[in-house]
C-alpha cells in the first residue's frame, strides 16, 4: 500500500524521480490546508529539506548513495534536539527555554546517511500518553475512518500520520510504553521498539531514562531494519527472513489478549491460524510475572519518578500550561520516596530474570499491540474516565516489553478495507535482530 524505501530508492536510481520531486511532494502534502499536515507537523522545514533534496541529487548523479535513506523525506518526532531550536516535545511550557547547542545524535546520523529532514512532527505532550490527544497544536487524524475522527495513536501521532499521508517515507519516533508500536499499529503501519541501549539517547527529551529507546515507523519491516541499522550505528544488511516452519511463538495468556474487541479477536485468531498453517509451532502460555506488573508500578512507576526529577522546575515556572491530563501523571512521581525507586529497580531486575525464564524456549512472543481499534478523538476529550481507560487499555501490552527492557515488532495483520490491527513480534534485550527476521517472514506471510 506505502511505497518502501527500496521502492523510492529504485525508482531514484532508474532517474524515475528526484530526491527534489520526492521532497516537493511530501512538503506539499504537508502544507495543503485540507490535509493533517498542520496538525501532524509542530514546524516544516521547507527550505532546507529542498537544499538537502538538491544535495542528494548531486551526489547520486556523481554515483554517491550513503545509505539507504539517501535522498528520502524523513520526519522527526518534536522530541529531539536540532541546532539552534528549542525542542518543544509537543508543548507551550518550553517557550523561551534555551535552543538546543547541537543535534540529537539520531538526527545527526540522519543527515550523515542522506535523509531529507522535512519536519518536526507532533506528539502527546512530553510523550505522556499512548493516544496522541494534543490540546495546544491539535490532533492528527487516523487515516483509517477520517469520518469519524479516530486517534491516530501516541505518543508519536504525528509521526505515523505523516507517514501515512506520504508527508513522509519514514519517520523517527520514540517508545516507551509503546510509542512508536502504538501509532503504527493503529495507523496501519509498521513500527520497531529496539533494545533501548543500541539507539542513542543524546539529545533526546526524555520520558523515562530506565524504559526510553527510539525507533521508526515505516511501510514495511525491512524499511525499518535499514533505519534501525542508520539509528544504531551498526550498519551491516538486513538479516534474512527466517524459515517460519519451526519456528516457536508464544502468546501470552496472561492479561495480553484481555479486553479484545471483537475486530481484533477476529483479526489476531486469523493471524495466529496463519502461521500455524505456515508450519509455525505456536503455543498459548500462562506469564503470571505479567499481572504482577500493574502492582509493581502502582505508585507511578519510572514514568512518573523520572518524569517528575525532569519536569519538576519547568512545572514550577509554567506547569499551568501543562496539558492537565498530562502533569496530573507527572506529579504522581512527586510522592515517590527514594527507597519506593530502589524497590521499583529491584523489582524490574527480578521480573525481567522471571519472564526471560518463561519465555526462554521460545523464538518470539506474539500478541496483540493493541487489544482495541483507534477510538474517536471526541469520545476522550470529552470523558476523562474514557480517556484513561483507553489510554490504560492501549498502553498495556506494549509496556510488557519496555519493563522487560526488550525489542518489539508491530505489523498490520488486517484485511484490507478493515480497521488496522497490529501483530506484536517481541523478544528479549538484544533479539533485535532475530525479532526482524521473524517480522520479515511474518510480513511476506500476511501479505499474500
């Protein structure tokens, strides 16, 4: 349905388009008032993605291409650092604090490997939340259902609308408790979780510096294996699918096919029957590590602890112009006592041991990224009851593999024309690379 980065690539080489005619487009697409662009975008940058466009275009007719990006518009999330700005992270309360000295690290090897930056795209405020609602620069719609006016996912909404809408080929969002997954999987798309430690964090805002690891959201997993590779540094190929026949998938009995829809139900029983069909041993299994989590972050967890160390003077000087939804979580890691930390690093160490004991036999765990479809936008701005339970509802299972400290897949598993659902593929710290060789041949399964 999206064109891949292989796709432009080809059609770039072949003298079909131009990395300018590529930038041109999605910039236009960006700024057309009948579009989401004005929400999707917090700024464009018009005229230098054009110059770094002419650049490429030079340099591929000299027979250069750094990478597989080269040439491409890519988005950034509004949470990362870019010389001479101040990075907003989806908020007003940052007016007038200090431009940032140099780019994010990601940034930076963005613009090594050829990339087009074309814009800072929008976000939940301070990536507090999964649904992507903001109240100061408004919310991009899901491209599915526009009628209705459905979230897009968060916290980097406009990441995957920007992708969804071709105002981008790919973006770079961030996850942690699920949002790069959370946006891909509802926008229909795909999104990687990597290993938090292989992506730098260095000029990022950060969330939570203990759950926090960057990621794209593209048309397919092999783009988001070539971006995973450009972010981390680690260059090398994509890894080849693996053989499905064989392979072990576990899916979680314990709370992560809780509260499905009957969409998604449907949706992922199909899914799973598909791989079984393909020769894959797939067996349901009890993680009872996985109830235990919601008591173990009952009093805020690292979110709200971290949070609150990072927000805590900016709250003091502008927290009114917080979105409430937002501080109200922040302020939860206020009452938090240095040995409730303690106690909460303790207890991640001994969950993390217990669930990779469970999980050990396996090649991936399989589930839904979201047990819902995107709910409409007005529904939870208008409810706060509504809104935390959705927000609850959709951050649940993505959040399993963050406080495991692992890697995750999402991939459309939905019939064409039907709501989108994601298919999570998660492994343990440092699987990324097995993870994207089950999601290669997962894709190419579905797809057919």
């Amino acid at each position: 349905m999206y064109p891949t980065l292989n796709d432009l690539t080809a059609a770039l080489n072949d003298g079909r388009t131009t990395s300018v005619e590529l930038t041109e487009a999605a910039l236009a697409r960006a700024a057309d008032p009948a579009g989401e662009g004005a929400r999707a975008f917090t700024r464009l940058y018009a005229d230098a993605a054009l110059a770094q466009a002419r650049a490429s275009d030079t340099l591929r007719a000299a027979g250069i291409v750094r990478s597989a990006i080269e040439g491409l518009p890519i988005s950034i999330k509004d949470l990362f650092d870019v010389e001479g700005e101040t990075t907003m992270a989806g908020s007003v309360a940052r007016e007038g604090e200090p431009a940032a000295d140099a780019n994010a690290e990601v940034v930076q090897r963005l613009i090594a490997a050829g990339a087009v930056i074309v814009g800072r795209t929008n976000m939940t405020e301070f990536a507090y939340s999964g649904l992507g609602i903001n109240p100061h620069y408004g919310t991009p719609l899901n491209p599915w259902d526009r009628a209705t006016g459905r979230i897009p996912g968060g916290s980097s909404s406009g990441a995957a609308v920007s992708v969804a809408d071709a105002m981008a080929v790919a973006a770079i969002g961030s996850d942690t408790g699920g949002s790069v997954r959370i946006p891909a999987a509802l926008c229909g798309l795909t999104g990687f979780k990597p290993s938090a430690w292989r992506v730098s964090m260095e000029g990022v805002l950060p969330l939570s510096a203990n759950l926090d690891s960057i990621g794209p959201i593209a048309a397919s997993v092999r783009c988001c294996a070539e971006l995973d590779a450009i972010l981390s540094g680690e260059g090398g190929p994509v890894p080849e699918a693996l053989p499905l026949r064989g392979l072990r998938l576990a899916v979680p009995k314990t709370l992560a096919l809780d509260g499905m829809d009957k969409h998604v139900s449907e949706t992922f029983a199909r899914a799973v029957a598909r791989l079984k069909e393909a020769g894959a041993l797939v067996d349901e299994i009890a993680i009872p590590e996985f109830a235990e989590l919601a008591n173990i972050n009952a009093k805020g967890g690292f979110t709200a602890a971290e949070a609150w160390a990072w927000h805590r003077d900016l709250i003091a000087r502008a927290g009114k112009r917080y979105d409430p939804r937002v501080v109200s979580r922040i302020l939860r890691g206020k009452d938090m006592s240095a040995a409730d930390y303690l106690d909460l690093l303790d207890a991640r160490e001994a969950w993390v041991a217990a669930v990779d004991r469970r999980i050990a036999g396996y090649d991936a765990l399989i589930m839904p990224t979201t047990p819902i479809v995107a709910p409409a936008v007005a529904d939870l701005e208008a409810s706060d009851e509504a809104y935390y339970a959705a927000n609850g509802l959709i951050l649940r299972n993505p959040t399993l593999i963050n406080f495991l400290d692992g890697c995750a897949l999402s991939l459309p598993c939905h019939a064409a024309g039907t709501g989108p659902v994601g298919l999570m593929i998660a492994g343990s710290n440092g699987a990324d690379r097995r993870i994207l060789a089950i999601g290669l041949a997962v894709e190419e399964l579905l797809a057919a």
